[in-house]
C-alpha cells in the first residue's frame, strides 16, 4: 500500500470547544526544560561537546574534547538560571512543568526538590539531552526505557508526560509503545491537545511549541531583546484569546530554558507576561499533565473509521457502493497515497472522486447508467441498493401519487431516450417540486452538458453518502 503518514486535516474549520475548567477562554501553559547536565559532554560518554542552545551562537561540536565555555554557560543555568525562575514563578504562583533530562535531573538534588516542593509537575525530556535522528530503534528505545527507570529513581515517581526535542521519526511511536505516558508533547503541529492512533493504540498529543520559546535568543533571526520576546508572548496570547471569546478556545505553550531566559537582561520580558496575562478574565495556567487529565475526561478517543488504514477487501467493502454499482472505483481510490487527510468524508471523496473524473468517458457513463431512475420500475419493485432507498424516500419518491408517477415515467423515458442515461440528481439536496422542475429544466439541454452535470450529481451523492459513512 501507498501510505502517507502526515496529518494535513486536523481539526479543520471546526475544532472542539476545549471546555476548559470555569469556562477559561485559553490555556497558558509554562514550560520550564532541565537539561544543565544531560548535555553533550565527553564527561557523559559522549563524543564531542555540545553546541545547541547557548550564547555562542554557530558554535559547533568539538569531537574528543570538553569545551568549556560550553559547559559554564549550561552551568549557569543551573546555579543562577533555575533558582531565578523558581523565585518569579513560585512568587507569582503560577505552576509550571519541568521537561527534565533525567541524567540531569540525578545531577541536580536540590533543584529537583525545589521543583517537588513547588508542586511543579515533572516530565521525561529523555535519558540524554542529545540529537536522536540517527539512532537505531532499538537504541532509542532502550534509552526510553532508561530514561524512564532513572526519572523514577531520582524523583520517586514515573514520569505521566514526554517530550523529547532533538527527535528521530520513531520518538512519537517508540514513546507511545512504551505505554507509559499520559501525553507526549514531540509535535508542534496544533494549539489543542489531540488523540493520535500509534500502532494501534490510542495516544494523547499535547502540542508544544518552538516560537513562543526562549530559544530564539539562541538562534540566528531569533529575539534580540526582552522586549521582542514580550511582544510576542502578548501578540500570541491576544490572538488564541480572542479565539476562546468567539468559542474556540485553544492552548498556548512558552517553552522556557534556565540558561536562556533565565539570563538578568531576559527574566524580566516573562515577569512582564505573567503580570499582563494577570489582566485578564478566564484564563487558566495550568501544568501539562492537568491538561492532559482534563483532555481525557472531557474528550476522550473516540473509535471512527480510518479507512487509509484499512486492508483492500474492507476497504472495497465498506466504500465501494459510494459510487452506484461502481466498485472498481473504490479499488482504484486504495492504490492512490492514502493517509489520515482522507480519513473524512471530505478527504475520502477526493480519492473516490479523483478515479471517476480520470476514468475514460465509456467507464463513467456507466456509472451513470449504473444509477436508477427516479421512481422508477426498479423502486416500485422495491430492488434499489439500501442507499438508493433511502435516498429516494427522503425526498418522498416512495410516496408517489398516481399522477405524479405517471409524470416521472414520462419524464424518465424522455430524459433516456434523448440523453442515453438515467436523469441523476441528489435527492437530498431537494423536495420533491425542485426535483420536477429540475427534471423538466435539465431535459432541454444537450447531452454534453448534461453529461457534465449527471456526473457532478454523481460526485455529490457520493459525498452525501461518505458524510453518513464517516
């Protein structure tokens, strides 16, 4: 099978109403991430030193070699940086989540007892603070499971929630196999907390975010100043805010880290957040793992239809009568690059729609040909497909009057007998008087454009059967 495995749909034009505790317009979540300690280091068995996230800008490993300057800027972050943010977030009781390396944390007693202290929630950011795009899977999940048997032992609880960073294509699913998380945060692809299927198994997914994050001080075109680091915290939190008035409240993330803000000339652009979101009504800052418990209980998975996922013979099974009498259209739709975007009705009818309109002129005048009349022999005979059926009784062509069956009989023999297929149109679209009228219009036209509009209804019943499927 042809597979595509990103997710374009998401939520699309219709989120879910969040239903955040007391009516809360938005979420405003802290992240505080603990990696002083768990870094690049040849004091950690590592083969160079590190070179992401610091005030040297560019910097890159230095293979066999510990790198000094390196190493005090990430020990500042844990002598002066922490304690710092500790102080402003205790004081301003704001609760916060730590995304803690787990070596670092068994470096750091004393943070670790002060984040304890504080209430703070305390989730795996992985064994090591290190790139895992070319580990082996089981490499990394070995490293998972140690990181996980090392958090526990350090803080005394197993961690609820996952964030990784410096990801492989496997973090997502390796994390999720390993059924011992709440939450996972390795994506940056939403502002509401979503369910995610991983190898059969539902998965909760609280987004994270790398714009509203300190590590732009870090990085070329990032934040200069305080100042633009604040302006977009405010810009962030007045649009998502704006959203939950009109009723779609969402979440935002600020990803923080000891080392970058919590440098003098930058703490003081988060102190004048956390006073400016003071100022407003409904809103909630709660830790992640409250996110997560709230997500669950108020909208917890729900089974559907994932129809990329399904084997050919279900597949066939299931949508092959969405175009009349016509599954071959089904089976040619399950070799196109199926994936979670056509896992709705509006996504599968693409693919189902796309393998009519690319079939030759013979192949879909049958399908026409395939669609009864309206109230016609095969109704009265009671031998219409069950959607057929349904769809006819809607619009109350299962209720004629003698003279109004008369009328369709004519009107169908006509309609055939100049066009050389059966008059199409999507009853659920209409009453009985429009279908009349738009029968006794459309007769008049030429076969070519009616064969354009005969397979535009066609296209349109298929979707309004895949919106009953899906």
């Amino acid at each position: 099978m042809t597979r595509y495995p990103r997710d374009f749909a998401g939520y699309g034009a219709t989120p879910p109403d969040p239903q955040w505790p007391n009516g809360a317009r938005i979420a405003v979540q802290f992240v505080l991430n603990y990696e002083e300690g768990g870094e690049n280091n040849i004091l950690h068995g590592d083969d160079a030193s590190e070179a992401f996230l610091s005030e040297i800008v560019g910097a890159t490993p230095w293979p066999g070699q510990r790198h000094w300057n390196m190493e005090s800027i990430y020990d500042y972050g844990a002598r002066a940086g922490f304690w710092r943010l500790h102080r402003l977030f205790t004081d301003a009781r704001v609760p916060v989540t730590v995304y803690g390396v787990a070596s670092a944390l068994a470096r750091a007693p004393e943070q670790v007892e002060a984040m304890q202290d504080a209430g703070w929630e305390i989730a795996s950011h992985g064994l090591k603070w290190i790139d895992y795009r070319d580990h082996s899977e089981a490499a990394e999940t070995a490293d998972i499971a140690e990181a996980i048997r090392l958090h526990t032992e350090v803080t005394g609880a197993a961690p609820k929630g996952w964030y990784c960073g410096r990801t492989s294509a496997n973090t997502v699913r390796l994390a999720a196999l390993s059924g011992a998380f709440n939450y996972i945060s390795d994506t940056y692809d939403d502002d509401l907390p979503y369910w995610t299927d991983c190898a059969g198994t539902d998965q909760l997914i609280i987004p994270y975010t790398l714009d509203c994050n300190d590590m732009r001080f870090a990085t070329p075109q990032g934040f200069n100043s305080g100042d633009q680091f604040y302006t977009y915290l405010c810009d962030t939190f007045d649009a998502l805010y704006a959203e939950g008035i009109t009723g779609q409240a969402k979440m935002m993330s600020v990803g923080l880290h000891c080392r970058l803000i919590g440098r003098p000339g930058r703490v003081q652009a988060l102190a004048r957040f956390l006073d400016y979101i003071k100022g407003f009504e409904g809103v909630w800052t709660p830790r992640r793992i409250e996110i997560a418990d709230h997500w669950r209980r108020v909208h917890p998975p729900r089974p559907r239809l994932r129809p990329s996922q399904m084997e050919l013979a279900e597949f066939v099974d299931r949508f092959g009568g969405v175009f009349e009498h016509s599954a071959w259209i089904a089976e040619r739709a399950f070799d196109l690059e199926l994936g979670p975007a056509h896992d709705s009705a509006a996504g599968l009818h693409n693919a189902l729609a796309r393998m009519f309109r690319s079939a030759s002129r013979s192949e879909r005048l049958g399908v026409l040909g395939a669609h009864p009349d309206l109230a016609g022999k095969l109704a009265a005979a009671k031998s219409l497909t069950a959607e057929s059926t349904e769809e006819q009784a809607s619009a109350g062509l299962d209720a004629l009057t003698e003279g109004e069956r008369a009328q369709f009989t004519e009107l169908n023999s006509t309609y055939v007998a100049k066009h050389g297929f059966p008059f199409i149109i999507a009853v659920k679209d209409h009453d009985k008087a429009g279908i009349l009228r738009a029968f006794q219009t459309r007769i008049a036209n030429d076969t070519a454009t009616e064969f354009t509009i005969a397979c535009k209804q066609v296209e349109r019943i298929a979707r309004i059967r895949l919106d009953q499927l899906l």
